[in-house]
C-alpha cells in the first residue's frame, strides 16, 4: 500500500445566480470557504458590473468577481449552479444548463413541488419545464442521500 496522498481532485466552478439577496450572500459565504468550489460566475440583474466585495465587505479579499447578468452560455461553463432566487426563475435556464452537463441546486421553489397543476395553482403561473421536475431530487439528504450523489437537478427543501 502506498503511503503517497491521493491526488487532490481540481475544485468545482460554480456558479451562483441571484446573488445579492439573503440566500445569495449566505451562500456565496459558504462558497468563498470551501475547498472544492471556486466561483466563477455570481449573478445580479440588478448590480450587474459592481464588484461583489464592494456590495459585500465581508467577502473583501475572498473574491474579486463582479455580478454579471444571467448568461446561460457562462453559466454552462460551471460544474454546478445554484439558483439563489424566486419561484419562475430558475424554470427558463435550467434545460438548457442540464443539456449542457451542469448540475444544478435550486434553493427557489421551481422544483420542489411534483405535481406541476398543483405547483402552478400555489405559484400563479405555468411551468415552463415539467419534465426536469419529473427529475428533480428533492434535497433532504437524510431521506434522498444517493439519489442526490447522483442527481442533476437538487430541489432544495425551502
């Protein structure tokens, strides 16, 4: 047996869409101090081009990215997206981001709910992407912990 360490894997780029509001800023938080992720994209339509440092201080010197717009060509660069934002948003990109091979954490409501009539009654509009929700994984890892290893679409619990 040899007593060399395992080659240390490369760190996950991933991406964070809607990450100015609560659940955004949690997560880039998490994200900026963990040893398998780097960022590579943060989202905001609304402070697309500001530093995210001089939004957040807090995160001054853990990352020097700027918010951009949504771009879902950039965002299929990531290895994983999490969706840091309200019901109806994440439901457009998601298809073409899982074509393209990227995982996704959606911490809104578009996936948690199966049965899509009764999602659209509760949420008031149509959804847009039935079939991923027939995928979804919904995030509780103490009930659904291997389908979530291998899921491509997590629904997390809200």
């Amino acid at each position: 047996m040899s007593s060399q360490p395992a080659p240390a894997s490369a760190p996950l780029k991933v991406g964070v869409v809607g990450g100015t509001g609560y659940t955004g800023v949690e997560l880039l938080r998490l994200l900026v101090n963990h040893p398998h992720a780097e960022l590579d994209v943060i989202t905001s339509r609304g402070e697309a081009g500001v530093a995210v440092a001089d939004l957040f201080p807090s995160l001054r010197g853990r990352t020097d990215l700027v918010f951009s717009e949504p771009d879902v060509k950039r965002l299929a660069a990531c290895d994983v997206v999490f969706f840091a934002t309200p019901h109806g948003v994440a439901m457009p990109m998601v298809p073409e981001l899982l074509d393209a091979g990227v995982r996704i954490v959606d911490l809104g409501a578009d996936f948690r709910i199966k049965d899509v009539p009764n999602w659209e009654k509760w949420y008031g509009l149509p959804h847009s992407c039935p079939d991923a929700v027939a995928e979804a994984v919904y995030g509780l890892p103490e009930v659904y912990r291997d389908e979530i290893k291998a899921a491509r679409l997590v629904a997390n619990p809200g």
